[in-house]
C-alpha cells in the first residue's frame, strides 16, 4: 500500500508585507516592465481585482491593474 501525502501552501498573511496596501493600482506604459510589476505583486500574494484598463496617450499605450490583498476587499 501506498501512502499519498498532499501539500498545501500556506495561508497567506492576514496584511501585505513591508507596510504595501491592501489596495494598489498599477499603472503605467504597456511593457515588459508593468507586466514584470504585476507578476511581482501576484508573486507576493495580492491578487487581480477587476479587469485591467488601456488607453493611448498619443504616444503609448498606458494600462492599470488594480490588485489586491485576499481578505480585505469584499
């Protein structure tokens, strides 16, 4: 007989780490650099709130990606 062991990960924290939001708004021009910011954050826990938001300045294309904390926002 086999036994079978499952992992889980642990909770995350009930608060953000280094004094961050709950709440943040990520923006700013659409490159590998805002996703590297974004995938930072889901690295540390927070997790996508709503859709992401695009617009052209003339120049760039400019997002925002709100995130947050689990837990906090309902």
């Amino acid at each position: 007989m086999t036994a079978t062991t499952t992992s889980t990960s642990p909770a995350p924290a009930s608060t953000p780490p280094d004094g961050l939001p709950a709440y943040r708004l990520l923006t700013g021009p659409d490159d590998a650099s805002f996703c590297r910011r974004v995938s930072d954050a889901l690295a540390l826990g927070y997790r996508l709130y709503g859709s992401p938001a695009a617009t052209f300045n003339g120049q760039t294309v400019i997002v925002a990606q709100a995130i947050v904390w689990p837990g906090t926002v309902v």
